[in-house]
C-alpha cells in the first residue's frame, strides 16, 4: 500500500523492539505474536494521533515520518517508551 508522505520540513521515527530475539525464543508463538500487533497497533494510533505517516514496518519496529521539526514527533515517540503487555 502506498501512502502520502509529507515533504518540506520532516522528523523520521524509527523504532525496534529490544531483546525481541529473546523474547521470540522464550515465550509462545501465538503470544508474541498477539503482543507484536498490539505494539503495532499502538504505534500506528500514536504516529496517526501526531499527524505522522508509517510508511514502512519492518519485523518488530516501524518507520515514521511526522510533518515539522523533531517536536512534532514527540507525542508519538512517547509510545515506544513502554512495552506491551505480555512483552514485558
């Protein structure tokens, strides 16, 4: 699916999920994968929130784009500080 990506002034958000190599070998299948779309899902709804596009995702981690400075972004980039449930 191809999206609209802003142009002029843009902030990139790029995010990857730490110790989910681990995580993928210790817990069940169906678990992880359950937890990754609700990481997903949370990440998509804080970018959206912000007025930035994800445009690529890659394994466990997104790719952003936010329109303005690196503060626009911020919002969104607060929601990869925590780890959904059944990650932690």
């Amino acid at each position: 699916m191809m999206v609209e990506l802003p142009s002029g002034t843009v902030t990139f958000l790029f995010t990857d999920l730490e110790t989910s190599t681990r995580l993928w070998e210790e817990r069940p299948e169906a678990a992880m994968s359950d937890a990754l779309g609700r990481h997903d899902a949370i990440l998509h709804g804080a970018v959206e929130r912000h007025g930035g596009v994800v445009y690529s995702e890659m394994g466990d981690g997104i790719a952003a784009v936010c329109v303005g400075s690196r503060r626009h972004c911020r919002g969104a980039r607060g929601a990869t500080a925590t780890r959904p449930r059944g990650l932690a």
